[in-house]
C-alpha cells in the first residue's frame, strides 16, 4: 500500500498506476488539488485503487502502521510543524515500513533552506530506524534530496 502526501503534478503517483493494480491513498489539505487528481485519476478511483482523504499531515484519519510506503515529493517546505509531521508518519508507517521524501534544497520561497542530515535527524527522533539521502542536481530543479526513511521490527 502507498501513501502520499500531496497531489498536484503527481508524476510519482502516475507512474506508480501505470504500473498494475495498487491501493493508493493520497492527502491533501487543499480541496482544489483533491479536485484537479480526482479528475485526472477519476478510472483509478472508480476502480478502487486511489483514494483521496482531505486531511493535514499533521494529523491523519489513519490508523497505527496502516501504510507500508509513503511518499511526498515537494511537500516538505509547506511543514512548519514537521516535527509533528514526521512522528504521525512514523504513527501511520508500518513495521516493515519505508518513507521517501523528496525535496530541494531550498523551498519555494528561496528564504528557507533544507537540510538532509536535518531531515534525517529529524526522521530518527521521530522513531524511525534508519535513513539515508540520495542528491541529485538538474538544471530544472537545483539541487534536489530523496530521504528515505526505514522502520524496521525490533
Ligand atoms: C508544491 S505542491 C507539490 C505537489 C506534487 N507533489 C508535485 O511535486 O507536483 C505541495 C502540496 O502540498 C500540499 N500540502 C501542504 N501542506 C500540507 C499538509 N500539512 N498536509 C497535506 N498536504 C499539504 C499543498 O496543498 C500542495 O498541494
């Protein structure tokens, strides 16, 4: 099962359809994106493999490890309580479980800027086993991290 936060682009979720039959779950706090993914993916939901859940990350409908892959790609900036964020993940992730998060180094605003050893820090406080960062850099996108974040027995 897959869950992610946030919907707009959503290439990572498209891919992810295109591959075979999935249960998806996808959270979104702005009605306008539920809406714009509800009309793309409309055969997925009518088949049951996406569900959208007008929810915040910082406190999902969800129950414990109820999700056994999470992502979010561009999300991470828009979480100023991440601290928050990041220990609902955990709640949510089950046991095996795995995170990705996938941001630039710096936010949308240019002000802020993101750190991944932050992050994986972060991450490990929130109950996390373990973590680690692939960098990767284009012209379109800057510098840009995928922090993947496990959840092991034991
Ligand atoms: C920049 S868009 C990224 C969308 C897509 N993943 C992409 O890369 O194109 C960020 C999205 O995160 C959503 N968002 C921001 N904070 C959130 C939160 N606390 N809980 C759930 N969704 C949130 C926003 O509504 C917005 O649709």
């Amino acid at each position: 099962m897959v869950w992610r936060l946030a919907s707009a682009e959503g290439a990572l979720l498209n891919m992810i359809l295109d591959e075979g039959p999935s249960s998806v779950t996808g959270v979104e706090t702005s009605d306008l994106a539920i809406d714009v993914v509800s009309r793309r993916h409309r055969q997925a939901i009518e088949q049951g493999e996406l569900k959208l859940v007008r929810s915040n990350a910082s406190a999902m409908p969800f129950e414990d490890g109820e999700f056994s892959k999470i992502f979010s790609v561009n999300v991470i900036y828009f979480w100023s309580n991440s601290d928050q964020v990041f220990q609902e993940i955990n709640r949510v992730t089950a046991t095996p479980g795995h995170v990705a998060l996938c941001y630039q180094q710096q936010g949308p605003d240019k002000k802020d800027t993101f750190n991944p050893s932050q992050v994986e820090r972060s991450l490990m406080s929130a109950g996390f086993s373990s973590t680690e960062t692939t960098t990767a850099q284009d012209k379109w996108n800057g510098l840009y991290f995928c922090t993947i974040a496990r959840k092991i027995a034991g």
